[in-house]
C-alpha cells in the first residue's frame, strides 16, 4: 500500500507526494520540508506525516497556526483514508492507495487451476446479477411508499453546498465531507432526511455554522459567505534598533518593524539582539487596531563592554556598568578590577564617558553596591563580604593616589550614611595592623584609611613596621616610595629623598618585570 498527500485547496492545488510504508515526511514552506507548502499562513516545517505499520499519523510541530485534521486543531492524530489536513490556508487530501501487483497470465496456470478460476469467475457474475435485480427491487419499493424492500429503510437527501470563497471544508454532524463546492458537476453529500448540524471552514475566515431541518430529497442549494477573521496590526520598535523580532517562535524581521494582517489574539513576542539581554513576554493583537509595542534592551551584557573597553579603556560609564554585571554574577574580583580601572580613569582625568564625564555617577554606584541599594546582587553575608572589598579598594586608591579628593569624597559619603567615619575605620584597620605587622593586606589597607583621615604620622610609622616585618617583600617598600610621593607633592622637605630611597630598595627586591616597571615608573616621578 502507498499513501498520496494531494493538495485539493490552496496556491499548489493538484501538487501531490507519495508516502510509502516506513517514510516521514515533513510538510511546510521552509527549505528543511520534504514536501513543499508555498502558503505564507504555512510554517516552515509545519508537520509530519508518517506512514507506520499501524497507520498514518500526522503530528504538529510546534507551529503559530496549528495543524487541522477534519476540521478540529491536533497536536498528533490518526488519519484514515480521506482525511483532510489543514496546513495554513492549503487542504491536503490523505489518500490509501492499493500498490500494483503482478498477475500471471491464465495460461500459465495448471489445468486445475484453470477450472477453479472458471468456476469462481461464473459465481462472481451471478453474484453480480443478484445485487442488481435486489437494487431495482429496492428502488421500486422506494418508489412506491417511501419504505424499503426490507420494509424500513430511511429516505435520503442530496445536498448541494457552495461556499464564497470556494475550497472551505464542510462538515455535517461534526463528520467532514469534502471541500466546497458540492454541486451536480463536483461532489455529491447525501444525509438522511432530518435535522443534522452543518460547519463550513476556512482558514483566515470565521467559522459558520447553522441547523438544518431537511424534509425533502432535494431541498434548496445552500450558499454560505464566509466572513474574514478580524485581523489587526501590531507596531515594534526597540532602543536600540535592528532586533530580530520572533513571534510565537517564528522570526518576522528587524526593528522597526510593522505586522499587518495578524489574527486577533495572544502571542508570545520575543526581540533580541547580538550582547543584549533578550527581551519577551506575551502581546495581543486587537481586531482592526494598531498595537504598538516599545521594547527598551537597556541591559547590555558583559561581552559588549568588555568589547568597547578594548577599543575605549577609559570609558567610565562601560566601566561602572560592566562592574554592576559582573557583580550580579557575584564575580567580585572582576567588578572590583573595572572599578579600580574607573576610579584610576577618575582621578587621572582621563574620563571619555559621554555626553558628560561620569565621576557623580560613578560615586552613586558605589553607594548603591555597598548598601545592596536599588537592585540586590547577594544575601546579608554576600553583601558583607562586598562591603569589606569596597573598603580594601578605596584604602588601595587612597595608597596609590594620596592626595585624590575622588577617594575621599566617596569614602566620607559612604561611611557618614553607616552611620561611622574614615577615622573609625582608619582606628580598626590599624589595631589589626599592629595585631599581625606580618600581614600586609591589614597594613595597606590601615594605610590608606589614615592617609584620607590625614594622620600622616601613622600612616609612616605602619609602613616601616611592615618593611621590618618582611624585609624581602616589595609591597611595604613601594607603598612606602608612594607614601613619600604624596608627601613630596604635599611639599614635605625630606620627602623625595625618601622616595627614592624606599623605591630603590622596592626594586632591589622585585622577582617580575612587572613589579620592576611599576618601581621604575615611580621613581621616574621621584626623581623627576
């Protein structure tokens, strides 16, 4: 057996293809479809139709329009011989057709074989005879009282249904009978006489359905106009332009983009765009309105700053940005390294944030990291720790920059909203300090405190205790070389020899080229 899927309505209407035992075959407009659907209402691979040893199932993939069969939406479905399947506006036709088998000729049979054959040919035609003489006997009983030879058959009607437009589906008592027309020339519906609920179909029209009360064999044509389903339009725009717009699944173009001739309901409405967060959620188009739709893809990723900081490193706003994403993540260490970079951008005056230089703003983030303010990133614990590295990289610039105001407005704004104050914590950082001079994160960090609470004199005293503590490390000694920088600027007598003194001995015990290039760039500035 073979199964023929024939396109008996739509834009390729006699196009058919054959399905043998085993096969699948997708059907829609895409490239990936084994069979070809050119109708615009049609997915791209819109269903399958398999022919199994239990019969021919036919399952929707997933479409924005559904898979018909008969004339009712499936997801999977069973299709016997005649089915009708509706893909988009097309009517495909599943049809059961019995293979070509070889018959040997009779006169290669055996005698015997012959005679049976004979024998069972004779039996055919009279069989043949007794059905014609038991119809016209039928018929003339019908003729005569309306009953039957039997005594009770019921009388039937012959119906002739048109439609505008034509090729809609006709169902009666829910049972599909064929596609519009039925007249003399095309199709022929017979129903017993009596009432019985008729249903004509089309895809991108409303449903029509009526009662029929039939009296007579020949009742009155019946014509049905179908009505076009209310349609609307629907409007998307996007900050930035150029999204790809997907609608139920299916992409439809870039922003911005206008969709006519949508059929009123609900869609789900995706826009994305290549290091933007995706944009979704469900819109509904109106009948014979204009649903306009705005779509703000505000949040970046973090590829595209990390792309534009390549190109532009001093970019302040990218920084403060990508920092906030990095810490949602909780990827601190990342956040901490583009803040540092920003507030080194800051001070040095290097800010290329447009239209205007970012440095209020970038005071601003700080705040709302370090309170977990306007948008929350972690638990109380997580926040605590942030807290703790805020306070490390602020002590950090304040070593590096000693005289910055940048780092000291944000510490003084920061820590009068705690409820505490630069000297408090330059007071608790140093009595770590002094608890384990060994451990340089404590004296660095207790360094910088002082040095923006301007307790110079302490701020000295910490850094030799830690050069003593460990003689061979060059953190102490190239914090103590800045130390002496900031003093010298400050114009303290005494202080560049120090510098350079302290930046020397830093270089001494340098083991990377990179801490030999930072010692050398700073007594660059000590000698110079």
């Amino acid at each position: 057996m073979a199964v023929l899927l024939r396109i008996i309505d739509g834009p390729q209407a006699g196009s058919s293809h054959e399905l043998r035992e085993g096969q699948r075959v997708i059907l829609g407009r895409g490239d990936r479809a084994d069979f070809r659907i050119l109708d615009s209402w049609a997915s791209r691979t819109h269903c399958a139709v398999t022919y199994r040893p239990e019969g021919v199932i036919v399952e929707d993939l997933n479409t924005k329009n559904g898979t018909y069969v008969n004339g009712k939406q499936v997801d999977r479905a069973r299709l016997p011989d005649g089915s009708l399947v509706q893909v988009g506006t097309t009517t495909v036709q599943v049809l059961v057709q019995a293979t070509r088998r070889t018959v040997l000729a009779p006169s290669g049979l055996p005698l015997r074989s012959r005679v049976w054959r004979v024998a069972l040919a004779i039996a055919a035609v009279v069989g043949v005879v007794a059905v014609m003489v038991l119809g016209i006997m039928l018929l003339l009983s019908q003729g005569k009282g309306g009953g039957s030879f039997f005594g009770g058959a019921t009388p039937r009607a012959t119906l002739q249904i048109t439609s505008e437009p034509v090729g809609a589906t006709v169902f009666i008592d829910e049972e599909v009978r064929g596609v519009t027309p039925f007249d003399a020339e095309n199709n022929v519906v017979e129903v017993p006489l009596g009432e019985h609920a008729l249903r004509v179909w089309k895809a991108g029209y409303e449903v029509y359905r009526a009662s029929l009360n039939i009296t007579s064999r020949n009742p009155a044509p019946i014509h049905v106009v179908l009505r076009t389903a209310e349609r609307g339009t629907l409007v998307i725009t996007s900050k930035p332009d150029g999204a790809s717009v997907h609608l139920d699944g299916d992409y439809r173009g870039n922003t911005p983009l206008r969709l006519e001739d949508l059929e009123a309901q609900t869609y789900s409405l995706r826009v994305s765009k290549v290091n933007f967060a995706d944009w979704q959620q469900e819109v509904t188009v109106k009948p014979r309105q204009e649903v306009a739709i705005e779509v703000p893809l505000g949040r970046r990723e973090v590829g595209f700053y990390e792309a534009e900081l390549r190109k532009d490193p001093n970019n302040v706003a990218y920084r403060a940005e990508v920092a906030h994403l990095y810490l949602l993540e909780h990827k601190v260490e990342q956040c901490m390294a583009h803040l540092s970079a920003a507030i080194e951008a800051v001070i040095g005056e290097r800010d290329t944030s447009k239209p205007e230089p970012y440095a209020a703003r970038l005071l601003q983030l700080l705040a709302k990291m370090y309170f977990n303010d306007h948008f929350s990133y972690g638990d109380a614990a997580f926040v605590e720790a942030t807290r703790a590295r805020i306070d490390l990289l602020l002590a950090e610039e304040a070593g590096k920059h000693t005289d910055s105001s940048f780092v000291l407005s944000a510490a003084q704004s920061l820590y009068k909203r705690a409820g505490t104050s630069v000297a408090e914590k330059a007071a608790a950082y140093e009595a770590k300090a002094k608890g384990a001079p060994g451990e340089l994160s404590h004296t660095l960090t207790a360094v910088g405190f002082l040095i923006l609470a301007h307790e110079h004199a302490r701020a000295e005293a910490l850094l030799q205790a830690a050069c003593a503590a460990v003689p061979n490390d060059p953190k102490p000694w190239l914090a103590l070389g800045r130390f002496h920088l900031g003093a010298k600027r400050r114009g303290v007598t005494g202080a560049r020899e120090k510098a350079i003194e302290a930046l020397n001995a830093a270089l001494q015990r340098c083991k990377t080229e990179e801490e030999k290039a930072e010692a050398r760039r700073l007594l660059g500035q000590a000698t110079g």
